[in-house]
C-alpha cells in the first residue's frame, strides 16, 4: 500500500519559515540545489519522515486553499507547543481537542499560512 514518506512545505519567505520552524520545532535546514529555492528539513528524529521547504511556486491568492495535505506532529505536550507557536507567529486554527482514548490534537497556521497539526498520546483522553 502506498504510504506518505515525504512532506515539503511552500513558503512565501523561506527565511521566516524556516525561522518558525526551526524556533518551533527545532529543525535545521540544509540548501539543495534546485532550479526553485529549496532546503533539505533535518528534523532530528531518528527515522523520522524526511522533508523539504521550498519557495512557495505561484503567490497565494486570499480565495484559494493553502493546503492540499495537512501534516501532524507528535509533541510531548500540545498546550507547550501552541504556546510556542503562538509566539514564534502562528495562529489557532482549531483549538486543542481531545481524539478519545488516543491523545490530543490541535491544529495551526503558520507564518506563511499553511495549517499543521499538532498530536500528544494520552490514553485518557476523554
């Protein structure tokens, strides 16, 4: 079965995002050479799925979706990480919601207005 392995993230300013992210999440980024801006994601996890930021390819129009998949990641705790991303520049989405018996999960914007998830296990979660 086909399976995600990959994940890439359009910016407008690759230097803000990557300061976002690397604020944030901790990832450091590496240039590759590319006929677009693009850089290499090192997020520092072991066997983690690789990825790539790259200059967003046509500029955003305010009536089309940023999005076309959402990424989530595991965090050891959701409320730290808005609290985090919320001062490196992001906004709530959708605020922090309990997936009964498996964890919590919120949803963000970041500062180039692409929208991630955020997911703590907690097996009671209610």
């Amino acid at each position: 079965m086909p399976a995600p392995c990959y994940f890439e993230i359009h910016a407008d300013d690759c230097v803000r995002a990557q300061k976002f992210y690397g604020g944030v999440f901790g990832w450091s980024f590496v240039p590759f050479p590319s006929d677009v801006e693009y850089y290499r994601i090192n997020t520092h996890e072991p066997g983690a799925m690789e990825g790539g930021l790259l200059k967003r390819p046509v500029p955003w129009q305010p009536t089309q979706a940023v999005n076309a998949f959402v990424v989530t990641l595991f965090v050891p705790s959701v409320d730290d990480m808005i609290e985090k991303a919320i001062a490196a520049g992001a906004m709530v989405a959708m605020a922090k919601f309990a997936v009964k018996g498996m964890g919590w999960t919120a949803y963000l914007i970041d500062t180039e207005k692409n929208v991630f998830g955020l997911f703590q296990k907690d097996a009671e979660a209610a």
